[in-house]
C-alpha cells in the first residue's frame, strides 16, 4: 500500500493547506488506489526536503508530479488514459499553468500577506518557535524577494481575485472546448 506523506489538515475549508497534497489524494481517490495518510509537519522528512512524498515498495519518492511518474511505471496509473494527444497536451498545459501560475498568488496571499491568519489556522496555539518548519517561514522577507521574480510580487491583498481569474480564464475556455470536442466523439449532447 501507498504510504501518503502530507500536511495535517489545518486550513477551514480545505482539505490540506497544499495544493499538491490535495492533488496526489484527489489522483488516488479518483483512480480507486489504497492509501494510507501518513500526516508530516516537517517536509525536511521528505527525500526532495518538501511535501507530499510518498513511500511504496521501499522506495521514497518526492515532487507531486514525479510520484504521479513514478506511480504510472510502477502500477500504470494515468489519468488521463483514453485521452487523445490534443486532449493529453491540454490537460498538460492547463496543469502546469495552475501549478505554477495560481501557486504564487496562493503563496503571496497566505504566507506574505495574510501571515497572522495562516499561522493561527496551521499552528494553532503551539508555540510557533518551535514548529519544525518555523525556521523556513521567519524569512518572510526573504520568500518575499523570491516571490517578486515569479511575477507575483507586487501583487496586493485587493488582487489576488483578478489576477487568479487571469491566470485561470485561459483554463476555463480550454475546458469548455475540450468537452464540447470529447463529447461531441463520443456521440453525446452538451
């Protein structure tokens, strides 16, 4: 059995503060695969030093996509078998826009701006020093610069909705044309 690395769940209204932990249950889930949660509060635990990270048959893999790789050699998990190559670059493509793009807008919202709010929802009332990951989030400062290099940077508490609707309005057409055309192959109406 798949041994499934994540964050407790900490955050109102979401499954786990991680888009990738979400993403690799929301795989699992969907594609009928036994798991266990394994809940992590350090990602240093994990072979590339973040979360999620999966352990199976002995072997630690880390990076959601590099599990998700890693899953489709060793037990031929794929979503996305039965799509056709358009349909399999489109799924591609919108994925890594959301992935890359949204990360930084969730990353600036939580982690820079709404820091207080975040810290209260994961922590708790633990003492926050203490936490194994504290050593990475005192540097708020530091994630800051790196933040202004992704394009997100100088994004502000009012926008992070416009620029998530931006960076998702490209996805949303995709996904409409993309089931008209699946539909439309298969015989059925839309």
């Amino acid at each position: 059995m798949i041994r499934l690395h994540i964050f407790p769940d900490a955050l109102k209204g979401t499954p786990n503060p991680s888009q990738f932990c979400v993403k690799l249950e929301a795989v699992f889930r969907l594609a009928g695969v036994p798991y266990e949660i394994c809940p992590e509060m350090n990602p240093a635990t994990g072979p590339k030093g973040k979360l999620p990270f999966i352990e199976f048959e002995g072997e630690r893999v880390g990076d959601s996509a590099l599990i998700l790789d890693y899953l489709k050699e060793k037990i031929g998990l794929d979503l996305d078998d039965g799509l056709t190559s358009s349909e399999r670059a489109l799924s591609h493509m919108i994925e890594r826009r959301v992935e890359e793009r949204l990360y930084w807008v969730i990353v600036h919202s939580r982690w820079i701006d709404n820091w207080m709010q975040t810290k209260a929802a994961i922590f708790g009332n633990t003492l926050f020093f203490r936490s194994p990951i504290s050593f990475r989030m005192r540097h708020a400062k530091a994630s800051a610069a790196r933040l202004s290099g992704t394009g997100s940077g100088g994004i502000r508490e009012r926008k992070y909705i416009s620029s998530a609707r931006v960076i998702l309005r490209p996805c949303q057409c995709c996904s409409v044309t993309s089931r008209s055309s699946s539909a439309r192959r298969r015989g059925l109406q839309m």
